[in-house]
C-alpha cells in the first residue's frame, strides 16, 4: 500500500509541474509557431553557406528563429549540410534551434527560476563558441567530403511554401499550425519528462543523489556534476522541452548549478539521436561529435557555473519541492486559464487553416504530426499512388516500418485490420495540411 502511495503521489508531482508551466508551453509554442510560419527556410539556406564568424553568427540566430524538436533540429541540420551549408555552420545552426529558444526558457524561468533561464542564454552562446573552435580543430576536411558524399544530394525539386503576411489571417493560421504540430510532436517527451520528474522527486531519495553527484569538494564537485549530467542525458532518453522537469527534479536532489544547465544543453546527445548521427555521418565521425559535444556542453556549464559565481546569481537555495501540490488561486492558475482560451482560439485558426487561405506549400508528418514545407522535408516516402512528407528520416523509417506491417497483416488476414484503418486515417490526414 505504501508503494501504491508514493506512485500516486509520483503522478500527482508531475501533473502540478506540467500546471505549472502550461501558460509558459502555449506562449512558447506560439511564438515559435510563428516564428516558423514566417521566417522563410531556403533564406536561411542561402545565408549558410560560408564559413567564418559571420557565417555562425547567421547560423545561431537561424537556429534560434527555427526552434525545433531535437529530431527535427537533427534532420535540419543534415539537410542544410547537403545543400551545401558550412559543416560547422549546419552543427551550430542545429545547436542554436534546441538550446537558444523561447519556450525552452520561458518554462525554466517557471519551473527553477529566471537563473536558470539567463544560464540557457549565456551558456548557450558560450557552447556555440566552443562548439565552433573544437570542431574547426578536430573535424578534418576528409572527414567532412565523406560525410557530404554519404549523404547524397538533398532533393529540392518541390516548390516553396507562399510565406503570407503577419497581418493575415492565413499567416496566423499557419503559425497555429506550426504550434499545434509541435506540441503534438513532443507530446510523447513532455509527458516522460514530467512523469519521470514526478517519479525522481519522490521515490528516489537524498541518499542516492549523493551518491551520483560528489559534493563538498569545491572545483572537483561542480566538474564531476558538468560531466555526469550529459551522461543523464544519453540514458534518458528524453530531450527537448520535456528534460526541463527533469533538470528541476536534478536540482532539487542536489546536482549543481551547472551540472543541471549541462544536462539541459545535453538534449542531442541521447541515445536514439547518436543512432542517427551514426547513419547520417558514419560511426568514426559520430564517436568524434559525440566527444565534441559532451565536452563543450560539459565546459559550457562550468563556464556558466563561475561567472555566475563571480556575478553572485548562483540560487544559494534548493525548493523542498519542484511544485507546489495543490490548485490555488494564483498567477499561476490566473495565466493558465487566459493561455487555455489563447490556446482554444489558435486550435481554430489551425482547424480552419485551409478556408481562410493558408496551408500553401505545407504537409503534415503523418508519424509525430509536425507540420512541414512540401519544399524542405527531411524526407519523403511513396505510398498508395501518394507522396508523404516527413520532419527527419527516424520517421520516415517508422512510417515504413508500420506500413510494412500493415501488409503482412492485410496478407495474413484477408483485411489491413485495425492497422490497417490507422493507415488509412494516416493516409486521409496527408491529403492536406489541415490539422484535426
């Protein structure tokens, strides 16, 4: 009884955390949303192809105006590279797009506190600057030509999406799209992320925290925290907006401060997305970014952990809890209601996209459901008699995948079966960009 207890309260942990940030979720993903409707992609394709310190200048500020999914940050960044962008230049932009964003700060303001969020901004500049001096050190130009030559050519043969106007009402159709595409995408992180932080805040005890992250030994303390909190990270396996919970749930067990902004920069080192680097890049050169990366994120936080320091806006003290437990009337609950009618008023918009004029150019990705230019999609697949359009290949293979099965069943059973309608509806959801 007293495990079903902690279970229970584990969940209810989790559910106040996602209360507590669901204004900070819809305002994030909002803006991104629009951020996405308007800011043009083959623009930023042009301004990626040289090198140099204007050309990571361009590709951060690209990046963090194309705020993504570590998924489809990954495929971006690949595509970039194949239509001729910098190397470099396509690793920052990719850095840039899960680390410098809007709503990724605006919930660990929320969440652990505007310290935390001022630590994204800084420490991400911080690590694009590393990420850019160690790669230019250690990546050689073979290496590079191989990976491009592995790749093959990006297809670009579709047209480009009509960018509407910010004063339109087709435009903010679009955007309430990109943002409820999104959120449907990452629903399946956010939500492990909050359940996991519920579970961690209380099941596993002081004792055990103590027992991962060393502490009272000064220098020695904040290092062994930076490096072990990208490890975290891998094993995870939960990265974009929802590993902010967890990164709470660090905090209030007792890793440093720059430990826990190490782990939240540590979203594109999980285990499923150094699969995909393996395929896109070859092995040799994964294994070298994976060091370039867990270094830089680690030096990043460690960075941001001493001039914090010097600056006295280190949190000097630890919540008891990640959340408070209970519903209050508070700004909390004030601005969760106002963003709920927000977020009601932009599902319209989004279901009513293509009758007031928007949609052009733009499919849905029938596995995670991220909205996509038919001009820029990562990948494309046949079926039917019909073409498909997806945010990375790690869809585009389970797309396949559950299409394959599909077969076997129709095959084995006379019908597609239950599978079978899901293909179908998938299939009825792709004819257009409409959400819904």
């Amino acid at each position: 009884m007293h495990v079903l207890i902690d279970i229970g309260h584990s969940f209810r942990e989790g559910f106040f955390m996602f209360w507590e940030t669901l204004w900070a979720l819809v305002l994030g993903f909002g803006l991104s949303g629009a951020v996405q409707a308007f800011v043009s992609r083959a623009e930023m394709e042009r301004l990626l192809g040289r090198s140099g310190p204007r050309g990571i200048a361009r590709a951060s500020l690209l990046g963090a105006a194309s705020s993504s999914c570590s998924y489809a940050a990954t495929a971006m960044a690949k595509t970039l590279f194949q239509r001729g962008a910098d190397f470099v230049s396509s690793l920052v932009f990719m850095f840039a797009s899960t680390n410098l964003v809007i709503e990724l700060g605006i919930v660990l303001w929320v969440l652990i506190g505007w310290e935390f969020a001022l630590a994204e901004f800084v420490g991400g500049a911080i690590m694009i600057v590393l990420l850019t001096l160690a790669a230019r050190a250690f990546v050689r130009e073979p290496e590079i030509e191989a990976a491009r030559a592995r790749l093959g050519e990006a297809d670009a043969s579709a047209p480009g999406a009509v960018r509407p106007k910010p004063n339109s009402l087709a435009g903010w159709a679009d955007a309430a799209s990109y943002m409820l595409a999104d959120a449907k995408m990452l629903r399946k992180e956010m939500a492990a992320g909050y359940l996991v932080a519920g579970f961690l805040a209380v099941l596993v005890p002081a004792s055990t925290w103590r027992d991962v992250f060393v502490s009272g030994h000064g220098f020695w303390t904040s290092l062994e925290n930076v490096v072990v909190g990208p490890f975290i990270a891998i094993v995870s396996f939960v990265c974009s907006v929802g590993n902010v919970p967890l990164g709470a749930a660090l905090w209030h067990g007792g890793i440093s401060f720059g430990g826990v902004v190490s782990f939240v920069f540590a979203d594109l080192i999980t285990l499923p997305l150094l699969l995909i680097y393996r395929r896109y890049y070859g092995g040799r050169l994964t294994l070298k970014l994976l060091a370039i990366f867990w270094t830089v994120m680690s030096a990043a936080g460690l960075a941001v952990e001493y001039v914090f320091r010097a600056a006295s806006i280190v949190p000097t003290k630890r919540p008891e809890v990640v959340a408070p437990t209970a519903f209050h009337w508070n700004y909390t609950t004030y601005l969760d209601i106002v963003f709920l009618l927000v977020f009601a008023s932009l599902w319209w918009l989004a279901r009513n996209q293509q009758r007031l004029g928007g949609g052009a150019g733009y499919a849905i990705d029938p596995v995670c459901g991220m909205q996509v230019e038919v001009a820029n999609a990562a990948a494309r697949a046949e079926h039917g008699g019909e073409t498909f359009h997806f945010c990375s290949d790690h869809c585009r293979e389970r797309f396949e995948k559950d299409r394959g099965q599909s077969v076997r069943l129709g095959d084995a059973d006379g019908s597609a079966g239950e599978r079978g309608k899901r293909t179908r509806a998938g299939t009825r959801r792709l004819r257009g960009p409409r959400l819904g």
